[in-house]
C-alpha cells in the first residue's frame, strides 16, 4: 500500500525521480509539499487544490492538538474525511512549534506539579529527556508533548505519513548543547518508532518519518544519518536546516547528511525549505520532498512568483502603485485559474482593498507555480 | 437586447413572474441579487457564483469611484472584463454611501472654495441642490456627487443597469424635510435621466431604474411613484425603505408604492431589502428583484441560513461551542458545495479559527440558499 520507488538517478548531480506510493494517492518526486497548517491550506478548498495539482498536503500537530482536538479529528474519522483534503497528507509531530515556543519563552526544566504557581508564566515551556509541558499561548491549557504522546495524536489524526519527535534546537547552539540535543532526539525516535510499531499490529494505514539532527556540526550530522538510517523508518527527514541559518550553512548541512546517505533507497524529506534556490538545490542534492510556508505566505502578502529568466524566478509585488492599470495577467503563459481571469489591475485593486478573494487567488497562482516548478525539475531529470 | 417579460401574475397575491433580458444574460423573477460592493462577491471567483447560480450582481459606484477608480474600469473595459464576474450586473448611483456619510459626518451647505481650512473636518460632506461634496474617509481626497458624475460614472463602469441619483434621507426625517429632499431627489432623476438619453444617443449598452421616495410619507411616496413612473426609465426602484425603518413602516411604503404604480409593466427593484421576511412579503407586494449585503455579511459572521420549518427560515450560529463536534453537513439536503463536502464541526473549527475558508465555505451556502429560496417562490407563483 505505502511504497517509494526510485525510477531514475540524475546523471549530472545527485537529484533522482521517484514515485511516492500511499492510499491516497501516488506523487511523482522530486515533489513540493504544500502546507495546510491548521487543516486546511489557507483559503482554497480541497476541489482548488485538485485544480492546482497538489500532490501532497503537510499539517501541523501542534496546531491540531490545540485546536480542534486530536478527539474532534479522530471522531470526524480522520484528517482527510474531516478537512475534505483527499491528496495524501504528512502530520509533523509537533517538535518545531513546541521549540518555537520555547525560544520565545522562559524555559525551565521542572514538570509543572513541581512548580509553585509564581514559576509559570504564561507560555512557560518545561523541556526535560521525557518531553516537553507547556502552556497554550491561546488559553492557558497545559499540554505536554512526549514521542509516545506525538505518535499516539498523530495515529488519531490519521494522515498517511507521521513524523517521529523531535528536538529542533535553535539556531547557533553550541557543539556540547547540540550533542545533548541529538541523544535525546535519537532517544525519542527509538520511542516514537516504538510506539509506531504498536499501532503497525494494528494495521494502521501511516508509516513513519525518522528526523536527521545534529546543528551545525558535521560529525553531529553523520552520527545523526547512521543513527537514524539504522532504524525501519519508512522514510528520512531533515529537520533544524530552515532555523535562521545562512545559504551556506544550510546547504552544507544537507550536503553532509546526503553523504552520509549515500544510495539509501528511502524518501527523503527536507523540513520547512521552500525558497527557489534552496528548492533547486537541495533537488540537486537528494532530497525527494519538501515542505515549506513561504508560497502561501507570501501569496497573501500580494506577492505573485514569476519566472524572471530561464531559471531565474522572483516575485511580483502587486500593491505597488505601477500595477494599478496594468491589465496583463501575473504570467501571459501561466495556466493557472488566477492568470486565465484576472489582471494585475484587478489583484492590486483586491489587494488594495483588503478583499478576501486577493489571497485566495494569489494563494492558487504561486501553489500552481510551485507545481509547475516541481513538473519542471522531474522532467529535468 | 434588454427587455423584461410579465410572465404570469398570481392569483393569490401581487406577486409576479418575470424574465429580466440583458445582453449578459436572463434572470429569473423575483430575484435575489447578490451584493458585491467593490467588483467582487466577498471571497468568490466568478466560477463560485456560477456553481451557486448567483442571477446578478450588484456593485455600488460610490466604493468603485474612490478604489480603483472609474478610470481603472473603462481602461479595463467595463466592470464585467475587470472583475470576471459574467453574470448581469447593476450599480447603483453612489447615492446611499454619500448620505450615509453624511449622517456620519458634519454637514454643511457649502462647497469646498467657500470654505476656510477650518471649517473642513475629515468626512466634511456639503450638500445642495447641485449634488454632494464630501473629502474621502480613506485619503482625503475630494469627490463631488452630482446626477451628472454618477450617471457618467455609471456608464464608465459598464453594468447592465444604472440607477438614477437620489438623496437618501435618514430616517425619521419629517414631512417638511422629506418633501424638500423628495423634489431634489426628482430633480435628480430628470438630470439622470437627460445624461442617460445622451448616453443611448451612442448606442451604450445600459438601462436605468428610477428611485422612487417619499419617506414614511404616504402622500409622499404615492407622489413619487407618479412622477418618477412618468419618465421612461426601464425599471423602478424603491429607495430609503431599508433605512432603520420598523418591519411595519417598510411593509406600509412598500405598500403605497406597489398601490400606486398598479400595473405597471417595468421591473420593480426593492433597494437593500434581503432578510427571510422581509423578501416574502416584497414579493407578494409585487417586487420582481431585490439585493441586500446581509446574506454574505451574515455568512461572513458565520450565521448559516437553515430551514427551521416549512417556509420559516433561520440561521445556525457555528460558533457555538455545541457544533465542535457535530458531523452533520449544515443542511442535509442542501445541494451546495458547503454542505456536500464539510460538517459542522470543520466549518466550526475554521470560524473558530479565523481561517479564510471559513468566509468562503459560509458565503457559498448562504448564496446558494437564497437562490433556492427564491426558486421556490418563483415555483409557488
């Protein structure tokens, strides 16, 4: 039911074509996973994504757990039937937000019945070897996030693909602070895949992502890929690349790891990457897929991707004044629903206006643009 | 290319059946029109409003005039190649806006040169018997509302139909007042309608409804309807009736006006009239067409229209807490995409969470009810 095949290794680099297989469906890789954060991808509806030609959907756990409720999807019989979204769909566990939060907030290592109650702040975050505790920043609930914990909601939530926990350290820590990291991550992957071996008996239909860490540091990063590799995991991803690193240091971290891999036949999955040239290249370097906010983000800040020259890709931004009576489309040659209907006259004005169609319609033409991209990229290969 | 065909008058009441002809299409009457105030349904493409079987569109020339401008539409080529929208559209003269802001606003009776800096507050608007003056709320700029402008500006925007420039008393104006605004407000209509002939005179593809006045005034509003009815419009609208009236003073003009104007061939628009109760009687009293902002406001505010019995009619509160986990559709036999694809509980989630679907996914099921709505009281004539 679940399978990878690799059907072509790239001549001139380490790029390779793929095919995804899960009961949801099948994506050709090397792919772009589109993010759906909350359930669903903000402001289209699953028959938009059909016409973009979504291949896959990523959701957050974090958000998911806070709210609905892993109890509100379990019951709605799953993300797909809950969300209407019927592309397969990733679940992250959790681990980067949780972390997020703990950067933004006073950290502390006690488990909140050992804390009197001036020790807890408002989004106070606990992290110790057997998780994370933490404080809703919505409503002050506490929740606390284990690999057991992720693994178990994620089975609720029922996308095709979970993703062991985590720890994403942030970005510059030291070599001794990303060592202790890496035990622990390494530890909870053992539990999360633990966990996920339970419910395999079971015959849930999910198989498991294992997460590669280990900073900036190239011997963390190897160490990581032997570790991790070593396990059943259906597929591998790349986690802690995208935490404010430079182009460099980034692409160094991938290089290392694909290394390391070598012709490890698994999907390979590089977390929170999206921008044109980090996508360019980490296909160059191995990766199958990635996952990234950016298209759809900046889709709602106006800003409309182009192609520039061959291979140079770059951004309309339609709130400035020059676009106010220009009545071409974003792209003459874009087949997008967007670019077959509309104007840049026409999207300034929504934009202008604060109009709810302007999001949803730039939201379609970067998401197609990305599709396009990817189509490119495999035929490239 | 424009006509409008009495098909059959009912035997029970005022009610009629129509065919409105315009060289974008038919409508079907009595008719909903959907409101959408700056070229765009609030978070609908045009292919949204074709699934729905949304009639006609109404867009208000006073928002069009201060963003993007009529200059924007006529270079684009009229409203319809601007906003994709193919449906019949109407304008309407800017009119309601303007005295809108003027209740809003410091009202005086001078133009802006006869004014020391002083004397001009943010939302300054003068009224005479030329037109209105007023400084635009979003940036200052000036703007002058006359019969002339509006007609011209309607013509530039390109509708179907235009609607002649009225003032549009508050309410609760007495009977000295209302007949001094109700001579301007036909003064108006003679000058709209002198602009109109010149534009015809230049085979321009557009029709224009008179608005009828008069206040709570019986003597008033019967006075209107023979003087605005005694000048070739195409149609005739019924003005000032939404305008914080109680449901018997609106029954009672609606009344007069139907009273007075007997058979009259032409089609009677309703302005601003669209709550359950409200469209029944108008369309027993004789209405053919009538627009209103409140389903797609209410949508927005996540009320979904239901059935509550046979012919009472409600809404669904999604917010509440009781709908988190309710699996059912909002209506079970509800044909709209809305119901055919999400539960409760999703729509719940996204209104809960401010997502840009919610908006969407409301608007379309209440679009849609209405156009059932009205296609069974066209059935019942």
């Amino acid at each position: 039911m679940f399978d990878f095949q690799l059907l072509k290794k790239s001549k001139k680099s380490r790029a390779r074509l793929g095919l995804l297989k899960t009961p949801h469906g099948q994506i050709k890789t090397p792919a772009f996973i589109t993010v759906g954060t909350k359930g669903t991808v903000k402001s289209l509806t699953p028959q938009d994504l059909d016409a973009i030609g979504t291949q896959m959907v990523f959701i957050n756990t974090y958000h998911i757990v806070l709210s609905p409720g892993v109890d509100v999807i379990e019951k709605a019989g799953g993300i797909h039937t809950f969300s209407g979204i019927d592309t397969p769909i990733i679940t992250d566990s959790g681990g980067f937000q949780v972390f997020s939060l703990a950067r933004n907030s006073k950290v502390g290592t006690k488990h909140k019945n050992e804390l009197n109650s001036e020790e807890q702040p408002p989004h106070f975050v606990a992290i110790t070897d057997d998780g994370v505790e933490f404080r809703s920043p919505r409503d002050g609930e506490m929740f606390y996030f284990t690999p057991e914990f992720s693994i178990d909601a994620q089975r609720r939530i029922g996308a095709d693909f979970a993703v062991a926990f985590d720890e994403c350290l942030y970005y510059g820590a030291d070599y001794k602070k990303t060592e202790k990291s890496l035990r622990r991550t390494h530890d909870w992957a053992q539990r999360s895949l633990q966990v996920h071996k339970v419910q395999s008996q079971k015959s849930i239909k999910q198989e498991m992502y294992g997460v590669i860490q280990g900073g900036l540091y190239e011997d963390l990063r190897r160490e990581s890929v032997k570790f991790i590799s070593s396990f059943p995991f259906f597929g591998l991803a790349i986690g802690g690349v995208s935490v404010g690193e430079t182009k460099k240091e980034m692409r160094d971290q991938i290089g290392w790891v694909m290394d390391e891999l070598g012709d490890d036949p698994r999907p390979r999955h590089l977390l929170g990457i999206g921008e044109f040239d980090d996508v360019m290249d980490a296909v160059v370097m191995g990766i199958d897929t990635m996952d990234c906010v950016i298209p759809t983000r900046h889709a709602r800040m106006g800003r409309f991707y182009v192609v520039q020259s061959p291979e140079s890709y770059g951004e309309v931004d339609i709130l400035k004044q020059v676009y106010k009576k220009d009545f071409a489309p974003i792209d003459e040659i874009c087949e997008c629903y967007t670019c077959h209907h509309f104007t840049r006259a026409y999207l300034h004005h929504l934009f202008k206006q604060r109009e709810l169609l302007a999001y949803r319609l730039a939201t379609i033409h970067n998401l197609f643009f990305m599709e396009q991209l990817f189509e490119n990229i495999r035929e490239s290969i």
